[in-house]
C-alpha cells in the first residue's frame, strides 16, 4: 500500500462533490492513513455514535457507477495521486463506499489515534479551509463582475437611450416632405 504525502496539493484531487458536500472516500482515507479500508471502517462502525448522516454516508448504488463511470486516470508523470475512476475500479463492490464530510474526518481523529492520523488530519483540514477560501474568492470575483456588469449596463443604456433618439430624430426628418429644390 502506497502512503501518499499528506499536503494539501496532493488531497485536492481526492476532494469529490457528492450530494452538495465536499467528502473524501473511505478507500482514499484508508489510504491517506496508511490502513486497509476494512480496518478503518470497522473503527468507524465500533464508533458509529459518533458519526452521524452529516459526518459519514454510504454512496448509492447509482452514485457509485456514476464515479466509476468518470474520468481516465491522470497521467502518472503529473501527479503521483490517481483519478477517482482507479479508486473505483480498484475497490471491489462487496459493499458500496462511505463518504466523510469534514466534520466526519475530524471525527476519524479520536476513532484512530496514529501519528499518522493525526498528520493527515491536519493536511486534511487545511485542505478543506483552502477550498473554502477558493470559493469565497470566487465568490467575490463573481459579485465584483456583477456589480462591473450593472454599472456599465447603466452606461450603456445612456448610450442605447442616446442611439435610440438619434434613429428617432433621423425617422421624423426623413418623414417630414423634403422641400424641393430649385426655382417654383
């Protein structure tokens, strides 16, 4: 078992998006902390009080074969984490895999006391809060290109306003009867 480095450059890829959470699964954890995913599951399950469904939750059947269905494995020159198509083709389908929120993997935290854990935790946790960050920046980015948007939008509709009257003015003069030039 590989022990992948515990940095929040190399965990980002192993962040998922599963009913509107940010989760990590219990194999790339397993991994992370260098244990058999079977071996941390049942620490989870001889501590399942503590988990409740916003800390940890079982994929679905259909959720499960729609990751397996994603993305080819990154180049292995690139990074050394894989894609999460590999963790769902490496794990065999005796049980669908869980999912820990953030709270959920700062719970595993007191469920396996390693040095280890508590190495990965906090690489986790900083992880999470840089992704949160990057969503608020974009989030800010997002609001200052609006309020751009709106700002010049009202410019503009000085200038659609202006534009509009020119064609207007051109409309009454070419519907007023030109005087005829020449002697009458």
């Amino acid at each position: 078992m590989t022990k992948l480095i515990p940095k929040p450059e190399n965990l980002v890829p192993l962040v998922l998006a599963i009913r509107g959470e940010k989760v990590l699964l219990d194999a790339d954890l397993a991994e992370l902390y260098g244990v058999e995913t079977k071996a941390l599951n049942q620490a989870v399950k001889r501590n399942l009080d503590r988990f409740p469904d916003d800390f940890m939750f079982q994929l679905t059947a259909a959720e499960w074969e729609r990751m397996r269905s994603q993305s080819v494995t990154s180049s292995p020159k690139a990074s050394p984490m894989r894609s999460q198509s590999v963790t769902a083709s490496r794990r065999k389908l005796s049980a669908l895999p869980y999912a820990f929120t953030e709270q959920g993997i700062a719970m595993l935290s007191s469920v396996l006391r390693s040095p280890r854990a508590v190495e990965v935790n906090i690489a986790i946790m900083r992880t999470f809060v840089q992704l949160r960050r990057l969503m608020d920046s974009n989030r800010n980015l997002a609001r200052k290109i609006e309020a751009l948007g709106m700002k010049y939008d009202e410019q503009f509709t000085i200038v659609f306003d202006a534009i509009k009257q020119l064609i207007a003015d051109d409309q009454d003069r070419k519907a007023k009867p030109k005087r005829r030039i020449g002697f009458l």
